[in-house]
C-alpha cells in the first residue's frame, strides 16, 4: 500500500537526539516506540490532521521490519479500519509524529532522564493498563 513515511520537518532532528539520548542505535527504533507511545494515548486522528512531510524518511521495512503486521493490526484496530484503507499511510505518519512529540516534550520536561528506564516506565504504564 505505500513504501514510505517521513517525519514532520520539526521532527527530523528530534529523531536524532531522541536516539542518541537513548541510546538506541538505529533512528528507527526510537520511531517505533513512538508510534506505540502515541497509540497508547488513545488520541485518535482525522485523515486531515497529517503534517507536512520535510522530516527523516523511513521505508516501510525499516521502519518496521518484520513487525509490519504488528504495527498495521494496532493502527486498524484503533481506527477500526480495514488494512486496505487508503488513509492507513496517514494513521502511521500522525502517530510517528505525535509520539515523537510526546516523547520529546517528556525529555524536555526532564532533562535528567535516564533513557532505559524511561522506556521500561512506558511499557510498564502500558501493560498496566491491559493488565
């Protein structure tokens, strides 16, 4: 259905520094956990809420490798949409952009925040809510 999605512009270095304050490696690690961030918000997005597309471009299989199938049964469930909705592209790229914005504004709250264990209080946070 679609072979790519950028970031926002604004996003493009926030990419960079979330992953080297995290010490993540790859930039599209830190992009997964934002998608699954701003999922985990509930907030849900209209089709035209999508942000211009100047940032850091990712391909569909690196930026998901083999967890494609994963990521595309959250979007649909989320949205209760079909995998061949013609705005699934657009689910993707709002949620890559609002989870780096969350997880950004989060760093930039705390600023001593150690990267790990950030990470393991979202997932905490996250299974204590399906628990």
């Amino acid at each position: 259905m679609f072979s790519q999605i950028k970031t926002s512009s604004i996003n493009r270095g926030i990419v960079t520094e979330l992953t080297r304050k995290f010490n993540l490696g790859t930039e599209n690690i830190i992009a997964r956990i934002a998608i699954a961030c701003s999922l985990q918000s509930g907030i849900k997005f209209s089709p035209l809420d999508v942000k211009d597309s100047g940032g850091k471009e990712y391909s569909k299989k690196v930026l998901f490798g083999n967890y494609y199938p994963i990521y595309e049964a959250l979007i649909c469930t989320h949205y209760q949409i079909n995998a061949n909705d013609k705005d699934l592209p657009r689910y993707f790229k709002m949620h890559l952009d609002h989870g780096l914005e969350l997880i950004y504004q989060d760093v930039s709250d705390n600023p001593n925040l150690i990267g790990y264990d950030y990470l393991f209080e979202k997932i905490h946070d996250g299974l204590k809510d399906i628990c």
